[in-house]
C-alpha cells in the first residue's frame, strides 16, 4: 500500500470509529437512545461494533505502512 493513502485512510478510519465510540458512549450514559425508532440495546451494541471495526480497520491502514 502506498503511504498517503495508508495514512489517509488509517486517519479518517480511526477518527471516525473514535468519535462513533465517543458519541455512543455519550448517548448511552445518557439514556438517550442511539438510533430513533430501534432497540436501545440493539442500537448501542451495532454502533459499539462499527466503532471498533473502524478503528481496527485505522489501525490495520496505518500498520501497512
């Protein structure tokens, strides 16, 4: 893989599944609900599940390099 886009790719994943990890972590404490319409379990543990797979696919990016 070619550095700039290993890097770029491994930023935007990594502050992506950051910031969804962060947000769900806020809605949950907060008892708000994740996602309008779902399950409030269901909803915080796909969004927990997408987070960390995006932030293990940042780290995959990144460790190509």
């Amino acid at each position: 893989m070619e550095r700039g886009p290993a890097i770029f790719g491994g930023v935007v994943f990594a502050l992506f599944g950051g910031g969804l990890l962060v947000w769900t972590a806020v809605r949950v404490r907060q008892r708000r609900p994740v996602a309008h319409g779902v399950n409030r379990v269901a909803s915080a543990t796909l969004a927990g599940l997408a987070s960390v797979i995006a932030l293990v696919l940042g780290v995959w990016c990144i460790s190509r390099l």
